[in-house]
C-alpha cells in the first residue's frame, strides 16, 4: 500500500513537484528531511511525499488552488503550515494584507477538505518567528501577530480535530542556546538547522498519533 502524504514547505521555489527532478522534488526543507527519515525507516511500504509548498504563499493562496494541489492528489495525510507571509502582507502594508483572511481561508480549506477527503488525516503546523533579519523592524507587530496566529491554528487544530505541531515554542528555546539567525536567517525561512528542528517536532507529533506513518 502507497502512503501518500501531502506537505507544505513555505521554503519552497515557487512551481510545483513535478518540475524538479527526482532528487529534488521535496525541496531542500523540513519536507526533504522527513521524507528522507520516514523513506529509509519504512521502504518496504513504500510511502510517497509530495511537497506542494510555494514560498510566499498565504492561507487564501493555499485555498485558491487547493484542488489542484491536494484534493486531486487524494492524499491520505495532509500537512499545512502557513501564516508568516499572511503576517508579512499586513505588516507591510502591502494590498495582499488590506484585509485579514488568515482564519476565515484557512477555515474554507479545512472545511472542503473534511467534506471531500473525511478519512484524511490533517497535521496543522503552528508558524513562528525570530527576532532577526527582516523582523527586527516592527517586531512587537510580528511576534504579537504570529501569537493571534498561534491561537487560531490550535483553535482550528481542536474545532477540525486534526494534529497541531507546536514550534514556536521549540524555536524560543532553540535561540537562547545560539543567536536567532542560527536558527531562521532572516527572522522568517528557516535555515538547514531550523528545518531540522521542524522536522524534529513534526515527527514527534505525527508518528506518535493515530495517524503515524507505518
């Protein structure tokens, strides 16, 4: 039986799997280095991950074109992790942040993909930041919008009944043992070490519920 695990790496160049080769189509992110630990651990059932990812997306984006990357693919997990550049567009000023849609697009999601996909697990991603890079102007602005965000994610994470990975936390930590941009080099995408650190948390969760990959 073929696992298919859909995940999101907001890292990730913009265009789809298929236009990498086979070496590259999770990226070079946290979906890479769980694909690579759960492939190895678990090659005789063969479990497949595809990275629908696109970097600077925001929770409308992923909704807008949410058939096509997810629902067509008939997964039977999904991961989502969104919000910094939901953040980033009403920080900035930018037309894209005029209004917040962050929970009511992510509610859209979640609600067609409980409709359409009901035995589908769900894995949502808490977003982060760090004081770094391009948040250290308006940084109050970032941390207490990505706080807002935190408490939507857990909240829709217990309203939909679906997993939550907890990370801003994990990040917190992880910056008083070295400076931030060890961690998330520009306050937003993660580094080699910060993917590390996602993928950590995801497993933790993910393979110790009753949607583990087996």
């Amino acid at each position: 039986m073929t696992i298919r695990c859909t995940l999101g790496c907001r890292a990730e160049p913009k265009g789809t799997a298929g236009t990498f080769s086979v070496n590259h189509i999770h990226g070079h992110c946290y979906v890479y280095l769980i694909a690579a630990e759960l492939g190895f651990e678990l090659a005789e059932t063969r479990p497949q991950f595809i990275n629908r990812g696109i970097s600077g997306n925001r929770a409308s984006d992923l909704y807008s074109r949410w058939n096509e990357d997810v629902i067509s693919l008939q997964p039977d997990l999904i991961s989502i992790l969104v919000g910094v550049n939901d953040a980033s567009q009403i920080i900035s000023g930018a037309p894209g942040g005029a209004t917040d849609r962050f929970e009511k697009a992510y509610r859209c999601l979640l609600d067609e993909t409980k409709e359409v996909l009901p035995e589908c697990g769900v894995v949502l991603c808490e977003p982060f930041v760090l004081k770094t890079g391009k948040t250290v102007e308006h940084w109050k602005q970032w941390r207490q919008r990505l706080d807002e965000y935190s408490q939507v994610v857990t909240k829709l994470a217990n309203d939909y009944e679906t997993l939550f990975v907890p990370l801003q936390n994990s990040f917190d930590t992880a910056a008083k043992r070295i400076d931030t941009g060890y961690w998330i080099w520009d306050g937003i995408h993660p580094t080699t070490a910060g993917h590390r650190l996602i993928a950590r948390e995801w497993l933790k969760v993910v393979q110790n519920s009753p949607w583990a990959i087996r």
